[in-house]
C-alpha cells in the first residue's frame, strides 16, 4: 500500500510517500508566491491510494484536495515519535513558525506552545539576517562558528534587530561575530519556550533550522541536552501526515 504526507509549509513544501509503512520517496519544493499552484503541482507527483495534507496551508488547500488534513502538532509528534520512539519533546522551527511540543510514551501531544506572530527566531528571520550580513542561508551557521566571540543583539523584532545590525555593520563589527550574536539569540529564545513547556531528556530537533548546525549546537548548550536531528529534517511533519494514511 502506498500512502503520502504533504506538508503545506509557509516557505516549502514537503511530499513523503510511504510504500507498506516504509519510505520510499520524498521531495521537497519552493512554496512559491502561488502555494495553492505548488500544492497542485506536487498532488500530480503523488502515487498513492490514500494522502493526508498538514502544516501551514493545510486549510487552503482543503477544499481542492481529496484526501484528510491533521495539525502540525499531531503531524510532527507522530513523525518524531516513529524515528526516535524514546522521544518526548519536539522542537520544530520552521519558515515562519517555531513550535514546541512534549509527548508521551505513546507519542500522544501533553502539552505544546507555537509562536506563529513573530518571524524573529525562524528560517525567515535567519535568511533576512544572512542577506544582511551578506552570507548565504546556507552557509551562515559555519561563519557563525567562526567567530571569535558573540555581539550581543537586544532587538527581539526582525524589523529592529535588521536595523541593529546594519548599524552594527556600519560601525565596522565583524560580521562572523555579529552572526554568532544572532545565532545566540535565536538559541535563547527557543530554550525558553523549551523550559516553558516543560523541558524533556530525549528531543527532535525538526524543521530547516535544524539544518544550521550552529543553532544545533548552542541550542544543545543551553538546554544541557544532546538534540536528535533526523537524517532531512524537513520532511519529519509529512512523514507524520503520511503515517496518519496507514
């Protein structure tokens, strides 16, 4: 039997197709400034007798899909709980959104806190700080590392904190260190959410944050905890909607 995941992300969005309860494929695309074209055109790419769509957009494309939708929430416990069953708590920073969530042994949602207002802390503030500092989105985690000591940033909003490091740039800061101060920031805002919740031994760090290894790492030094980072961290909501199908 062959099921799919889609996860209709705010940035990407992520196609997991499950052959008799095993990965067989997965795909992962722009959003685009048409997300409903995009879906549309992955559906197309879709081989499967059952599908389940979750994440960001889910509710746009409900009506022009065939299949169920479930939260993130409940897709990224089942997908993180199916790779790592001694998981207990999921970290998911994303596009445009970070969430926390703690499960149980079963991998049923306990508790859970979302910051969906504020871009400061996820990709999008990430990718708007690198092109600030003129690095890429790819490899401004390694330059963070580089450096020498961290800059303080004070600024909580995308807005203010772009505006503080362009002065920072001005007043001829280096840019590695201005990056690890950013880093840091990002890190410290999600041990607190973290804490909130309710702070677990075994964690799933999920989304493409998860990718920069910089944020892996002082993440892990603020909590005093070794993070689990799936293989593609990207995909781990679609594998949950995929696995939902079964």
């Amino acid at each position: 039997m062959r099921v799919a995941g889609i996860d209709v992300g705010s940035r990407t969005i992520k196609l997991v197709l499950l052959k008799d309860g095993a990965l067989s494929d997965f795909m992962i695309l722009d959003t685009g400034h048409e997300p409903l074209a995009r879906f549309k055109e992955v559906l197309g790419k879709c081989v499967a007798e059952k599908a389940v769509a979750t994440g960001y957009g889910r509710h746009l494309v409900k009506s022009h899909f065939d299949g169920a939708i479930m939260t993130e929430i409940k897709a990224h416990s089942l997908g993180a709980h199916h790779l790592y069953p001694k998981c207990r708590m999921i970290v998911d920073v994303g596009g445009q959104d970070s969430k926390v969530i703690r499960i149980d042994g079963e991998g049923h949602v306990e508790n859970f806190e979302m910051n969906d207002r504020c871009a400061a802390g996820t990709g999008r503030f990430l990718e708007i700080m690198a092109d600030t500092l003129g690095f890429s989105i790819e490899d401004f985690g390694n330059q963070a590392l580089k450096a020498t000591k961290a800059i303080k940033i004070s600024s909580t909003c995308t807005v203010f904190s772009e505006s503080e490091v362009v002065s920072l740039i001005a007043k001829g800061e280096n840019r590695q260190n201005i990056a690890l101060g950013i880093h840091r920031a990002i890190a410290s805002r999600l041990s607190t959410m973290v804490n909130r919740v309710g702070v677990q031994k075994d964690i799933v760090f999920s989304g493409g944050v998860a990718k920069n290894k910089c944020i892996v790492s002082l993440l892990e030094r603020e909590l005093g905890i070794k993070l689990y980072v799936p293989k593609e961290p990207q995909i781990v909501g679609a594998f949950g909607a995929a696995l939902s199908a079964i």
